[in-house]
C-alpha cells in the first residue's frame, strides 16, 4: 500500500503544535527560521500613502504579514497655559480581534498601551525642558498663540498582526504625518476657528526620521532573531525595540520580558540596528520623506543586517 504523500506535511504540523519550542529549536540550530529567513533577516516592507481619503493623513504600512494602517484627524483645541503655541498628537493602537485570535474585544490591551506610549514618548516634543527626541514641532500646529491649535489625533489600526508591531506602526505613523494635510484656519473676533479647506497650510516638518528595530532573544539556544513574527514572540523570552534616528543616534530603548540585560546581546541589537537605520533600504524610505504624494507608494525588500 502506498503511502499517503500529505502525511509528512501533516506530521510536520503536528509537530510544530506539540512541541512548538523543539520544532523551532530544530530550525535555529541550522541557522534558518521556520519562515525560511536568516536570523538576522528584516521581511520586505510596503508604505502606502494617502490609503484614506476622509483622514487628514494616512499611510498603510506592511511588513511581513503585518499589515498596519494609520489615519490622522485634526481638531482644533486650545493650547496649554505654559505652551501657548504648541498643538497635541495623541497616538493610538489598536490590536482588535479582527487582525489575530491573540486579541480579544473590550479595552485595549497591554500591548496596545505599551506601543501607544512607547510612539508617544518618541514623537512628544518638551520645548521647556528639551529631553525628547524633538522629531516634531508642536509650534508648527499653532492657528494663534494662546487661543487655538491643532490637535492631531492618530489611530494606528493592525488590520493584521504576525509580530513586530512597533516597527510597523512608528513607520505608519510617520509616513501619515508626511500625507498630512491642513485647512488654512483663522480665528475670528468673535473667537470662533475659521478653516479654509481650499487653502492648505504648508506640510509639517519632521526633523528626524526614527527607526525601530525589533528584535526577540532566545536563551535555548542563544540566539538574537531580527524582525519576529508571532510565532517566534510567543516562543520568546524577551523582546528588545531600538529606535535611531538616521544618524545613529539613540532615541528610544524598550525591553520587555526577561530580566537583566546581557551586555553582548544588547550590543549585538545596537549593531544590527544602526546597520538597518544607515543600509539601503532606508533610502526608500527617505525619498518617501522627502517626495510626498498622495497613494505613493515604496517597497523595501527584506535584508539581513
């Protein structure tokens, strides 16, 4: 009797879902992931901007089979007393049931309040004090000092989660700040905000271009992987997020899980992290920067750093 020629594929799945961490260990040990990358290797990423026509801004970003899409909409406010001149950005995420059985209805979850705040420290601009990364003046939010600005409110949706969502929702992010498009606003005697949708203020300017690299740690067998998907984040210890800017320097450093910081591991993410904030695939991502239009769109192929 022969035998059946789908039974191998079979075992291999039920493998994996037995003993996920042997299945993964397996595949480590040759130095290749499950998914066919090397270990140091980020998956192709697709910037799309202008992906929604009632936002004031958007951009849908994908990388792997990650797929995130921001919209940004802008409210007048009034400025604080002792910013007068300053607007508002007040970023979201959202992880609902729609993108992975991981999420479940009902309030966001900690993840979704880990990245909001993470993408929050990185983008809020403190002019008093001048401890933040200073990617984006506020000021330039001003319709008049002391009476009115701009709130921009961002929500970054994953319509579909496989891993690495900081990375993919920072880009989104960004990329909708790029497409961001504001009425000509005044305000009247009479105090009320009049906006000129026919007449456009100039684009915002960013002065930095962060980047976040993700990367999760395994202890059995020691190993740093680059770009993990939600396979490997849920087989994983420890998550370690670095976010340069394109000079190198240092804006922001989040680990989650484990416990103390190996110094060689963590040098070893800086390296790979500067590599992919300095490599080819972030000119692409510069002409984006630099060349705004509305549905334009990059593709950045995967590479190993």
């Amino acid at each position: 009797m022969n035998a059946d020629p789908v039974a191998p594929s079979f075992s291999f799945e039920i493998f994996e879902r037995i003993k996920p961490d042997e299945y993964f260990r397996r595949f480590i040990e040759e130095n290749v992931r499950p998914d066919g990358r090397s270990l140091h290797a980020f998956r192709p990423t697709s910037i799309r901007q202008g992906a929604i026509s009632t936002a004031n801004g958007s951009a849908m970003v994908r990388i792997g089979g990650t797929t995130v899409i921001c919209g940004i909409k802008a409210e007048v406010a009034e400025p604080r007393i002792d910013r007068p001149k300053d607007g508002y950005l007040v970023p979201n995420v959202e992880l609902a049931p729609i993108c992975s059985a991981n999420f479940r209805p009902g309030p966001p979850s900690e993840q979704a309040q880990i990245n909001a705040e993470t993408i929050n420290h990185v983008m809020e601009t403190d002019t008093v004090h001048q401890y933040r990364c200073q990617i984006l003046d506020l000021s330039e939010l001003c319709i008049e000092e002391g009476k009115a600005v701009w709130t921009l409110y961002a929500d970054i949706v994953c319509i579909n989660y496989d891993g690495n969502i900081l990375d993919a929702s920072l880009l989104a992010l960004i990329c909708a700040l790029k497409d961001l498009s504001l009425p000509k606003a005044t305000v009247l005697p009479s105090s009320i905000v009049q906006a000129d949708s026919s007449e456009k203020t100039r684009p915002l300017q960013l002065h930095r271009l962060p980047v976040s690299s993700t990367f999760c740690v395994f202890s059995n067998p020691k190993v740093t992987l680059s770009d993990p998907n939600d396979s490997e984040e849920s087989l994983s210890k420890e998550i370690v997020s670095i976010i340069l800017d394109t000079e190198g320097t240092i804006l922001y450093v989040h680990k989650s899980g484990g416990s103390v910081c190996d110094p060689e591991m963590m040098k070893d993410c800086f390296t790979k992290a500067r590599a992919r904030a300095n490599i080819g695939w972030n000119y692409h991502v510069i002409y984006l920067w630099h060349e705004t239009a509305a549905n334009h769109k990059v593709t950045i192929e995967g590479h190993d750093t």
